[in-house]
C-alpha cells in the first residue's frame, strides 16, 4: 500500500467517530421501523441489504446539515433513510452480474450471492419506492415534502446516478478525458451527495445561498469521495473496504489516469475546496468538516 506523507488533518478523530456511530445507531432504529418485517423471501433480502453495515456518511451529512437549521433529528432521520434506501438498491444493481459482478459487500456476501440475481433485481426495484414513500410521509409542510421527491427523483433518474452507471460500464462510448471522469462521477456518487446536504438545507427552509452552498459541498464531497474510493479499488484493503478490490484495474479511474500519488494530491485539493465552500457557516459546519476530513482519510491505514 502507498505510505501517506504527513499530513496537517488529523488521521483518526474520535470524536467524529463517536458522532457517526451515534447517528448510525439511530439510523439503524429507524431504518428498521419503516422496512417491512422480514417476513418473506424478498422482505428478509430487503433488510439484508439495508441493515446492519455501511458507513453511513450520506445519512450522517443530512443529518448535520439539517442540524445547522435546527431541524428535529427524527424528519432529518426520516429524510436520510429515504437516502440510505436509494444508496442500497444502487449498491445490489451495482454488484449484479451485468454489472460490476461483485461477490462482496460490506464484508458479507453481495445480495445476488445470497439470494440469486433475480431476488437481488427485485430488491433493488422494491428499495427505491420505500425511499419516495418514506419521504412522502415524512411530518413537514407539502411544500418541502415535494420539494425533496422533486430533487430525489431528479438525481438518481436518467439524467444522474443512472446516466453515470450508464458511462461507467462503458454504455454511452468510451471515457477519454479528466474532464469525462468528472462528469462520471457527478453523476454515479457526487448528485446523491449533493442531494443528501441539499435535503438539510429544504428541511431547514435555507435561503437560497444557504442551500446552493450545502449543495456543493455535497457535490465535492461526492467528488473527493469517489477519488477515494477509486483510490482504494487499486491501493486499498478488502478487509476494511469490505468489497472486492482491482475491479477497475481495466477501467480509465482516477487511479489509472494519475497513479496514487497524483491522486492522493487531487483529493487533499478537492478537500480544501469543499471546506471552503462551508465557510459561510461558520463553526457550526464542524461536523460537516469533519465527515469530508474522515472520507478523505477513510480506509487509507
Ligand atoms: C459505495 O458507497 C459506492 C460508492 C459511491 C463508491 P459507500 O462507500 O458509501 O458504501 P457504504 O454505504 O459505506 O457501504
Ligand atoms: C458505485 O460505484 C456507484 C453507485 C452504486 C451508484 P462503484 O462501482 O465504484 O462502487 P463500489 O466500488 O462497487 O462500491
Ligand atoms: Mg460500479
Ligand atoms: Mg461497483
Ligand atoms: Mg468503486
């Protein structure tokens, strides 16, 4: 594995560790109270899915967000396991045959390994209506309940996370350029980002600089979180990655087109970038800062 030069950030920070497993836990509690029970064969492969792993940053950054706004912790809750939904069934379509054909997920066997490529397709269709019918019963104003299956609906469409799984196996013609590596990832990882910081934002009825500022911050962490974990494809460890490395080893990433050190170096860049954007808010973005510091750090030891 490439060592790591000494780097201002701190490697660990506990108590942001602390602070995530708080809101996971709880997480999980509320995750489980809007699945159904696991009471048959595609219910049971539901929660398989769901429960139970994960790190969770995309729930804790709604979170934090929507803190910023004072909003209570239960709808920013409700709105992240909507997310944390969509997040799942992209991973069981991701790790399919047709696609990734991934065995591993979150050091257990993927969903299609436990229970058949069919099961795994279904499960995936059934996560995305439970994320719109979780938001769709959340306790806010219509307003702001429309306004986020407006944007959850816009980015995980064709024009977002399914475009950019579309370019990454290579359906839509070959990926050339840095630039066409960027868009990738805005679309596959960095839109769901953006809406999960965003969705704290329309909790909290921002202002619209409020909001656009959550918004990129999302979109960086998106973009700095997918750098890493093209990083780790190549340099990382199975074990604490929990899924299969070098599956991208034929594919142009930005490990393939910099090589670690460059790479390394991108994501410290894009790292300052995001924090900067959060300026406007001052000490209270603290957990936010945290979350991008720990992302980028994340499985590098
Ligand atoms: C994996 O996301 C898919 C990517 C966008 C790279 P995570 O690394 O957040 O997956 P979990 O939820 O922690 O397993
Ligand atoms: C996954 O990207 C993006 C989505 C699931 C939308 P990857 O294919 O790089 O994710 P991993 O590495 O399998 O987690
Ligand atoms: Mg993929
Ligand atoms: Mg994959
Ligand atoms: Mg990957």
């Amino acid at each position: 594995m490439v060592q790591l030069k000494q780097s201002p950030l701190p490697l660990r920070n506990d108590s942001f560790e602390q602070q995530l497993k708080l809101v996971s836990v709880q997480l999980e509690d509320v995750l489980k109270a809007i699945l159904p029970p696991p009471n048959t064969r595609l219910h049971e492969a539901m929660a398989y899915s769901v429960l139970g792993g994960g790190k969770r940053l995309r729930a804790f950054l709604t979170h934090a967000a929507a803190d910023l706004f004072s909003v209570p912790s239960k709808t920013a809750l409700d709105v992240a396991a909507a997310i944390e939904f969509v997040h799942a069934y992209s991973l069981v379509h991701d790790d399919l045959p047709a696609m990734d054909n991934a065995d591993m997920r979150r050091n257990k066997p993927s969903c299609h390994k436990a229970y058949g490529e069919a099961t795994a397709i279904l499960v995936g269709d059934a996560l995305i209506p439970l994320a719109f019918q979780t938001l769709s019963a959340l306790k806010t104003s219509n307003d702001v309940r429309l306004e986020l299956i407006h944007e959850l609906s816009r980015v995980i469409g064709s024009g977002g996370l399914v475009a950019g799984q579309m370019i990454d196996l290579n359906q839509e013609g070959p990926i050339v350029t840095e630039e066409d590596l960027l868009t990738l990832q805005r679309l596959k990882t960095g839109v769901l980002f953006g809406f999960a910081t965003e969705a704290g934002a329309i909790l909290g009825h921002a202002s619209s600089s409020e909001r656009e500022a959550l918004k990129n911050f999302g979109l960086l962490f998106g973009r700095m979180f997918q750098m890493v974990d093209d990083w780790l494809d190549g340099c990382g460890d199975e074990k604490v990655t929990g899924k299969p490395s070098h599956q991208d080893k034929d594919k142009l990433t930005f490990l393939t087109l910099l090589g670690p050190q460059a790479l390394r170096k991108k994501v410290e860049e894009t790292l300052k970038e995001a924090l900067d954007v959060l300026s406007p808010f001052g000490e209270k973005a603290a957990p936010l800062k945290e979350a991008a510091q720990y992302a980028c750090r994340w499985g590098t030891k």
